[in-house]
C-alpha cells in the first residue's frame, strides 16, 4: 500500500494536531528533495519532514537527525526567507490526491501579514515540492518542469501561476485487495469513499507489514489477506512507523549519492588491483617453469664439442630424461654454442629472482585488495557525509586518493564518532563505522580488559563491548556479536562467525593499513544478523 492518498490522509490528520497553529521556526534542507520545518507546535516543538524524493515522497512528523549541508541550498534560503516564524493555518488534501498543502501566514520585508502555500505533490516520479505566494504563483520549486506540450506535463517555474495536477485517483490494489478479502460486496468507490471519511474523523492505526522480519509495507489498518504469513507490528504513530520504515533506505540513498565518486574511485581501484594480481599469478605460474631452461643450459654446455653455430634448433639427449629420451632445444643462430647456453642460464636466474620478487608482490597485492575492500564495506555503513569525509581523508592518507585543497599539514583532521549500543544487560558497546574509527576504538580508546569483535575471515567493523572492570553477561557477548555480524559483509546470510577476546590480544602490526589488527587466544560465538536488534539497541 505505502504512501498512497488514503494512507496520507491519516498521516494529515495526526499531522494537523501537531503544527496547526504552531510557527516554523527553522527550517533545513538535509537533501536534494527533502525539507524540514522546526514548528513551535500548541503541545510543544516537533518537526517535520516534506520529502520530494521519487523514490518515496511523503510528509510527516520526524523524530531523526539528519545531517545538513554545510551551505544551505538556494531553495532552502528561499524558504528561511519567506516562511520563518510563519504560522500554520492549516493542511489541505484534495479527496484521494497525494497532494497536500501547507496555508501558512507569514510577514514580509515590510512587517506585513501575507499569505504563503507550501504544496507537496507526492507523486512517484512526478513528486515536487513548491512554494507559492498569496496569489497563488509559483515563487520556486525543489524541481523545475520547462513542461511538454506532448506529454501534458505542467509547466513549474518561478513566476507562473499554479495550476495542480490532473486528478488522478486510482484504487490501491492492496486496498482493493483487502476489501474484497473481507467480503466488502458494495462498489469500490463507494467502499473507498467511507474509507477516506472514516480515516480523516477517526484515528488509524500505523502498521508495519513484516515477513521473515524485514519490512515489507506499511497500513494504516490492519490487513488480513495474508494471514500469518505476515506479521503485523503496530507502532504509537505514523511519524514513528515512516521514520522507521525510511531511514535505512533513506539513509543510504543520501549516503551513495554523496558518495558516488568515492565509490567509483574505490572500486576503479580495487579492479586494478585485482587484474595486477591476476597477472602476477600467471607471471608467477611461468617462472615454475625455470627447472626446464637450467637443464636446456646443462644440456648445451655438456654437448658443445658438437655444436656450431648458426643453427636454429638442436635435437640432443636429454639426460635428465628417466628414460633417455632426445629432447629439441631451440637456438639463436647468431649466438655461439657457449652463448646459447649462458642465454638458458641467464633465462632461468630471472625467473628465479622473478618467483621471489612476485611472491612478495603478490602478499602485498592481496593485502591491498583485501584493505580496498573493507573500505567499500565501510561506504555501505556511512550515515553522512562527515563519514564520507573521513573515509576520503583515509584514501588520501594511504595514497589511492589525491589530496585536494590545503595541504597535509594544514588541512582540519575530521573525526568521526563510532555508532554506540547498550545491550540489554546495560553494557555499553562502540561500533566503527570505518578503519579510522576502528584503529581509534581498538588501538587508543579501549581498554586491555574490554572487549573486541570482529567477524571471522570477512570484512566487518570493530566492535568494541566496554566492561568497566566487570564480567559481561552472556546475553551482553551473544548481543555483541550479533552487531559485529550485521555490521559485516555477512549481515545478508546466515550465521556468522564472530571471534571475540580481550582487546590485550589484539595487536595492530608495524605498517599495517589502517584498520589492520592481528589477534589470539580468541572464541568464536555463532551470531545471526539481526536488524531489529540493532535499531532496538541503539543509542541515539
């Protein structure tokens, strides 16, 4: 069902207790279609959020903390300028449009009172959030549609008046669905249309959709259609359910778009690695052949009473043949007999300095291919783009990116802070999200009694499970590692293996990549992944 017109008519309703009467006191743009109102509401100060995003607009009251540009956006100045300290007046949706107004009362340059229209089209790919004035024109918007007389698209531009969207109701086939499940035998529309009354007189209920424990879809009531095989998890009000139902995707949508380019340079480096590797392990196959070039010099050298030159091939015995066979030896014909046979040497002593050399080639290869991995682990858990600066900070620290702007010694470190549990027997536990971070918890910050995790022979953040001097629980070791398996590249699969000790055992070698410990004297604890642990944990 998601974000359809009956669905935002209950977020309206619960929306409209909130803020109307209340002033918008600050206002944010944390992303590119994504606005928040700070609302001084009647029953205290809330905020909400206005997201144009296509993947999934909506509007609704937040409680998250996004992290803001450091340079305001033009449209978000635009707003500060017309809307801060405006009052609410009401919230407005056309009967089953996914279109809401905001009416707001709002003081000009003058000290004026005027009218100021907030609109959300919350349309899939067509979604747009507008501001207009008191006369209904269009004073800018998070997209500009030029509009196309063959598609019928409207023009959205500063200056033009507003003209809303076709009508362009359409029955939820979720809805439709369960209504026929429930027997409902009279027309559709004139089941929907009590709906839509029933919704905007009556509280809802917020209901996450859940099969095999992940999110499937939200409702505002319950639906029966697919009986036990999916669970229905109620929450206290429909900003909670879309906050929890948005913020991983949200999350990381931000998060790639931020970073698009350092994954791309990421993965553009691990790829060269990998096909240096790749060629380095041929080369290294080749020299295994160098036995066979000492023996064609040994073989020369013992028949150069024979030789002469000028001949391209020889056909010689080969005594190292068990069975005394003749062996074919190629020649250069402009070389003597002696240096045909010092070219085999000379051959078979760089291959064998070529099998040392590559051999330690290689080590090193494999150790940068297996770093540059972990880093794109570490891209997926970013949450912002302070996290996106430290990992960037880090490549150009170890030489796979270039530094930009000021130099190493006068550029501002960024530092991060790891996400932090509490387990469910009061433990406190640190999760880093990147090799920094990661070198700070388990090198600098932890102590040797505390506790480190990390999942066995595959990428995954350090966690450290902080005792304070005391012994921790099962139940706390049990909830550590199940952190440290989601926070891996195992947090898809099954169970995972997690080695865990004392951090006294964990050393980080002279050298080493950033990130890169050693351990002993360890255990293994068998953790599955599990998401909702790990939002129930967390400490905000």
């Amino acid at each position: 069902m998601a974000f359809d017109a009956i669905f935002l008519s209950a977020v309206v309703r619960e929306l409209s207790a909130a803020v109307v009467g209340g002033r918008i006191d600050k206002i944010y743009q944390p992303g590119a279609q994504d606005v928040v109102l700070a609302v001084r509401g009647n029953n205290g100060n809330v905020k909400v959020l206005l997201s144009a995003n296509p993947s999934h607009p909506r509007l609704h009251l937040t409680t998250l903390e996004r992290e803001n540009p450091e340079k305001p956006p033009m449209f978000c100045m635009l707003l500060r300028k017309h809307l801060t300290g405006a009052r609410i007046l009401g919230l407005e949706q056309p009967y089953m449009e996914r279109v809401v107004t905001l009416r707001l009362e709002a003081t000009n340059e003058l000290g004026d009172k005027v009218s100021r229209a907030l609109v959300l089209e919350a349309m899939g790919r067509h979604a747009n959030l507008l501001l207009l004035d008191g006369e209904g024109r269009i004073l800018d918007c998070v997209r500009r549609v030029e509009g196309d007389i063959t598609t019928g698209a409207r023009q959205l531009l500063p200056g033009l008046f507003y003209r809303p969207p076709e009508p362009r109701f359409g029955m939820p086939p979720l809805l439709e669905r369960e209504l026929r499940f429930r027997g409902e035998e009279r027309e559709l529309a004139e089941a929907v249309e009590e709906m839509w009354n029933t919704v905007k007189e009556y509280p809802s209920t917020p209901t996450m959709m859940m099969q095999e424990g992940k999110p499937k879809d939200i409702t505002f009531l319950p639906i029966l259609q697919y009986g036990p095989e999916m669970e229905l998890r109620e929450y206290p009000s429909f900003g909670a359910l879309l906050d929890d139902f948005y913020e991983t995707r949200e999350r990381q949508e931000r998060t790639k778009q931020r970073g698009e380019d350092l994954l791309r340079a990421v993965k553009n480096a691990r790829d060269r690695t990998a096909r240096k590797l790749e060629n380095q392990r041929q080369e290294l196959l080749a020299t295994r052949e160098r036995e066979r070039l000492r023996q064609m010099g040994d073989i020369l050298t013992s028949n150069l009473h024979v030789l002469e030159k000028g001949r391209s091939t020889v056909r010689l015995q080969n005594y190292y043949d068990p069975e005394g066979g003749e062996v074919e030896i190629a020649l250069d014909p402009l070389l003597t007999p002696q240096q045909n046979a010092a070219r085999y040497y000379r051959e078979y002593n760089k291959a064998k300095n070529a099998e040392s050399a590559l051999t330690l080639q290689i080590e090193k290869g494999e150790g940068e291919l297996s770093y540059l991995e972990g880093v794109l682990e570490n891209l997926s858990m970013a949450e912002g783009e302070r996290d996106l600066q430290e990992i960037r900070q880090e490549l150009s620290d170890t030489g796979y990116l270039k530094r930009q702007g000021k130099s190493a010694k006068g550029a501002r470190r960024i530092a991060g802070k790891p996400m932090e549990f509490r387990t469910d027997g009061g433990f406190r536990v640190s999760v880093g999200k990147n090799n920094s971070q990661n070198d700070l918890l388990t090198t600098r910050q932890a102590g040797k009694g505390d506790w480190w995790f990390h999942t066995q022979r595959i990428h995954g953040a350090h966690v450290i499970l902080w005792t304070e001097g005391t012994e921790p629980d099962q139940g706390s070791i049990a909830q550590a590692a199940a952190l440290a398996a989601w926070f891996s590249q195992g947090r898809e699969g099954g169970k995972v293996a997690v080695d865990y000790t004392p951090v006294r055992f964990v050393k980080k070698p002279a050298g080493a990549k950033p990130g890169m410990v050693v351990y002993t004297t360890y255990r293994t604890f068998m953790a599955q992944p599990d998401e909702a642990l790990v939002k129930r944990l967390r400490v905000k």
